[in-house]
C-alpha cells in the first residue's frame, strides 16, 4: 500500500498513534497539524492523498478547515476522525466533503480498510 498521508488533531498523543500506525502499514506520513488553520497551509502546501482530521481543534475548528481545504481542492480526500458522534455533526462533516466519520476510539482494522478503498 503507498499514499502521502496527513494527520490532523490538536493532540501529540493522538497524532503519534495514527502516524505510526500509518507508517507501519506502508503510508507516508508528510505532514501533521496541530490545528484547523496549519492544516489548510500544510495541506496547500503538501497535496497529500489523504487527510485525517479531528473536529475539535483549536485555532479553525475541523469543520471550517475541512469546508476550506474542499473550496481549494474538491477532490480532497478527508476521513473525520472525532469523539463527537451526534448525528448532526456527522450529517454535517459528510455535507461539507468527509469521505467518512469514525467516532474515537478508532478501529484499527476499519481504518485501514477505509484508507485503502480511498486510494486504491
């Protein structure tokens, strides 16, 4: 499996499991953010295949960076990855371009899968 990978949530923690686990399924990882508007620079920046992005992130939050990231590049390929699961907010992050919405903690196994059918 090859595609360049961008991980996106305000927390080192969370951003370290999802980039090692990216890494050892053969992804690169070319950028992590900490932040809704380092997310919209880096992934100008970097282009990468795929992103995935908390909702609650301090500076722009999930759901304007992912509406932002979309108006540069409608093909953008974006997987939410929050503990916030109400079904508005996942009606609202699919509106706006999610390709998917996995509710913390993530399965592993569905991750992976998702990934692999967004860049296969």
């Amino acid at each position: 499996m090859s595609g360049r990978i961008m991980v996106v949530d305000d927390t080192t923690f969370m951003r370290n499991i999802l980039k090692d686990f990216f890494l050892s399924n053969g992804y690169e990882v070319v950028a992590e953010a900490a932040n809704g508007a380092e997310a919209i620079n880096l992934y100008r920046r970097h282009r990468p295949d795929l992103i995935t992005m908390d909702l609650t992130l301090p500076v722009v939050n999930g759901l304007q960076a992912l509406k932002e990231i979309k108006a540069f590049d409608p093909q953008a390929k974006v997987i939410i990855c929050s503990a916030m699961s109400q079904q508005q907010v996942v009606i609202q992050a699919i509106q706006a371009g999610a390709k998917d919405f996995m509710v913390k903690p993530i399965l592993k196994e569905r991750l992976i899968e998702t990934v692999g059918a967004l860049l296969a």
